[in-house]
C-alpha cells in the first residue's frame, strides 16, 4: 500500500512540476475552482488562518496544525479534513528551496456533502450526538488518492472537460470518504438536526454577517438550541466561542481589505463592525504580531517577493 501512495505522490509532483514551478511561495489557484495548491521553499512561523470544509494533501514536507490546546502534525502519508469553518494556527516544519514544501486543498459544499450522504446506506455510518471538533485527520491510501490524482490531471484538459468532470470527481471522492472511517465525521456536520450541524448553521450566520453586532441569545434561538448548549458544542468544534469567532472572522477580512485596497485602517475597522479603530487596531496587532499598517505592507512585500 505504502508502494501505491508514494507513486501517486511522485507522480503529482512531477505532473505539477511540468505544469507550474515550485519556486512560488504562497497559494495558487487553479482552474479548477475547487483545486488550489501552497507552495514554499523554507519553513514559517505560525499563521492564523480560517480552515474551510475541504480534504488537505501534503505532497512534500511536513505541517503543524494547532487547533485550541492541541497540535497536531502531518505530512504525505496522511490528510486533514475540515467539516466546516474552523480556525487554526498552521506552520510549515519541513521546507527547503531544494526540497519545497507543496501541498493542495479540495474544497466541498456542504450541498455536495449531503447529496453524496443521502445515497448512501445509513446503517454503514456510525452516529452519536455528541459534538466534535471541526477536524479529522487519518492516513490516506489507494482507493482515495487515485480519483484526487484524475482530478488534478483534469488541469491539462479543457475548460469543458474541467467544467464538466471537475464535479463529478470531487462526487467520487466524497463518496470515498463517506464510506470510509471519516463518513461518520462528515455524516455528522451535513445531516440536519445534529447537534454539530446545527453549529455549522450558527457559523455560517456569524461568517455571513460577520459586521453586525452578534446577539449569542438570538443565534442560539435561530438554531433551535440554548446559549449554554451553543456556547459548549460551538467551541468543541471551533475552539472559539462565538465571539472570538466573530473577531477572528473580522480580523481576517480586515486583513484582505488592507492588503488589496488603498484604505485607511480607520476605515477597514467601521466596516469590519468595529466602532472603535483603537480596539480594532489593538486587537489586530494583538492576532498578527504588528499594526494593521504595517502588516499590510508586510504582506505586499512578501507577494512582491
């Protein structure tokens, strides 16, 4: 099995090799709209990012995911699944410029999720009520890695091929995963009326309406659950508690508004929610380790780079 998986590895690898260069240092998104691939030649620090619901591959090098109290690590032979929006703190542990760290990321609705559920025998998925957090990690193997390496191969096709088997694919690993030990995981976040999909829906509210004041007791009403329940199963899953959620989800968007606008940061903070710039500036510096001002210009000067 071990012979299977990295011949899929060094075959991906050689198939973006001839296709892009590992020289980049940061993301890059294909044309497949669900497909992007991270690129770079030296390790990081750690970096807050937002986890959407998606299936993490690393092809080369190795990661350190922290998720609340815990850190986790991994790296080719094993992958990382998200079931929705869940923060974290990444940082990259092996990378060189001879041997770059490369990895890809294939993003899911939650709609395709259920779609694929909704087909399958329930009996095969384990359930309980009890909520969980947002991320599953397991070893990756034959039967899964085989529909993820035609997908990324779809990038030599045209547009219409890629438009019209892209979504297919991402069906057939899905149903893989589904009918694998993460089925019950997934089942768990996209069946309505669990415990953890109605999380999902509360996150969803929060990151949809991310500039508005957040009221936790109409929240907790909208999703059909007490604050004291909302509050315990929202931060199992997320680690945060709605209201960290929120900020962590203002501050991001902060983020990409002072790196690809010319605004002032007064201005990013009154359309972010806050009402306060001294806070909003305060809090910034606080999650990113400098000023909005600066960060902003950091990160310019990294994408120049």
């Amino acid at each position: 099995m071990e012979k299977i998986i990295e011949s899929f590895r060094i075959d991906t690898l050689e198939f973006i090799k001839n296709k892009y260069t590992l020289n980049i240092n940061g993301g890059l998104q294909t044309q497949i709209p669900n497909l992007d691939f991270y690129f770079s030649n030296e390790p990081t620090e750690f970096n807050a990012i937002i986890y959407e619901p998606s299936l993490c591959i690393i092809l080369q090098g190795k990661k350190a995911v922290g998720f609340g109290d815990e850190l986790y690590s991994y790296g080719p032979k094993e992958y990382l699944l998200s079931s929705t929006h869940v923060p974290a703190k990444v940082r990259i542990l092996e990378a060189t410029k001879e041997v770059p760290y490369a990895s890809f990321r294939i993003k899911f609705d939650l709609e395709d999720i259920y779609d694929v559920i909704k087909n399958i025998n329930s009996q095969k998925l384990v359930m309980n009520t009890k909520s969980e957090k947002g991320l599953f990690f397991d070893d990756l193997n034959e039967k899964l890695y085989n529909p993820v390496f035609r997908l990324i191969k779809l990038l030599n096709q045209s547009k219409e091929e890629i438009d019209y088997l892209s979504p297919l694919i991402i069906k057939e690993i899905l149903f893989i995963l589904i009918n694998d030990k993460s089925g019950y995981f997934l089942n768990k976040f996209a069946m309505e009326g669990t415990v953890s999909n109605k999380i999902v829906k509360a996150i969803s509210e929060i990151k949809d309406n991310f500039n508005e004041k957040l009221n936790v007791k109409e929240l907790a009403r909208m999703i059909d659950m007490s604050e004291s329940s909302l509050y315990q199963n929202f931060k199992t899953i997320t680690s945060m508690s709605p209201i960290q959620f929120q900020k962590k989800i203002r501050l991001e968007e902060a983020k990409l508004m002072l790196l690809n606008q010319n605004i002032e940061a007064s201005e990013v903070a009154f359309a972010v929610g806050y009402e306060s710039p001294s806070q909003f500036s305060r809090e910034y510096s606080r999650m990113f380790g400098m000023s909005p001002k600066a960060h902003a210009d950091y990160l310019r000067s990294e994408a120049i780079a």
